[in-house]
C-alpha cells in the first residue's frame, strides 16, 4: 500500500535535518510514481445476453500498488491507498447486428451514475469497441471498481481480443482530496 507522505511545515527555527528532507523526498517520489493500474483483457469472454457481467482483466501492463489480481477476483481494481482516481475503460464486442451494447462501473458491486455508454450493435466484419466514459471516483482503501458489459443480441456474444482492441481498464490515482 502506497502512505501519502506529508512533508513537514517548515516553521521559524526549525533545524533542518535528514530525517525533514528524507520526507520531502518521499513526497516527491510518491509525485513522480503515483499509484496506477493498466489492465487489459486477452482471452474473449463469453456475456449472455441481457446479464449485467463483470469484464475480466488477465493481463497487467502495470500495477505498481498491488491493486490487481491475475489470479483471482481478475475483474476489479482494489485500492490500496484512499484518494481520488481517474478510471478509463472500454469493452470490446464481437461483431454482431442485434441489440445494443452497454458498459458502466460499479464500486463495490454498486452502479454508480456516471461513466455508462450505451451504443446500438454493429453488423460482422467488426468489432465493437465501447469507451466508458473517464470519471474520478473517490475509493476508499479495500474498495474496488469494476467495468461492467451487457448486450441484447438474444444469445451469448464474445469480447473480442483478436482484432487489436482488447477490453481495458486504467486507474490513475489523483489525490486526497
């Protein structure tokens, strides 16, 4: 878990020691290293038609503060430091000509009002590729956030991995307050 350091309020006669700079350095590096998760999703999962379905994310491009599993739970982002986030993401359909495709996020398995797209199907040849709207969500630490698909098509329908626009989430921290 990533400490949000807080450097020392320099006030008259304050000496100036390692310790006092050891903590503006930390501040610094946290700055210049702040908590961030780029996952994205190479094996096609299957969404049934009409189910709300939690997007997996198997693969790590980063997650420098541990907030990701490929493992277990491979769908959500858990924050290990509480702030203020910037979250992105997109679900990528198999192509098909029936229904209409969906995707929004939830934190802690509750939908939040902000960030769902909803768009009409596209016919074969392509895949669909849906952009969640990028919203700041404020987590707490152990809270997690999920990118969330639904389709209408009246039967099973793949996530495409194959075409060059995997699924994907990114989590950005931004600050406390």
């Amino acid at each position: 878990m990533a400490t949000v350091p807080v450097p020392i309020t320099w006030v008259a006669g304050v000496v100036v020691t390692a310790a006092n700079m050891n903590g503006l350095r930390d501040a610094l590096n946290f700055l210049l290293n702040p908590p961030q998760a780029a996952l994205r999703q190479g094996v096609a999962q299957s969404l049934t038609s009409g189910t709300q379905t939690a997007i997996t994310m198997d693969l790590e491009d980063r997650d420098n503060d541990g907030g990701h599993s490929t493992s277990s739970n491979t769908s959500r982002y858990t924050a290990q430091t509480a702030g203020w986030f910037r979250v992105d993401g997109g679900v990528t359909y198999i192509a098909n000509a029936t229904g209409i495709r969906v995707q929004f996020w939830r934190i802690n398995n509750v939908t939040q009002n902000v960030g769902g797209t909803a768009s009409a199907s596209i016919g074969t040849g392509t895949s669909t590729r849906m952009a969640a709207a990028s919203v700041f969500m404020f987590l707490n630490v152990a809270d997690f956030v999920e990118l969330f698909g639904d389709q209408t098509s009246g039967g099973a329908l793949l996530t495409d991995v194959a075409n060059g626009a995997q699924s994907y989430m990114t989590v950005d921290y931004r600050g406390t307050t």
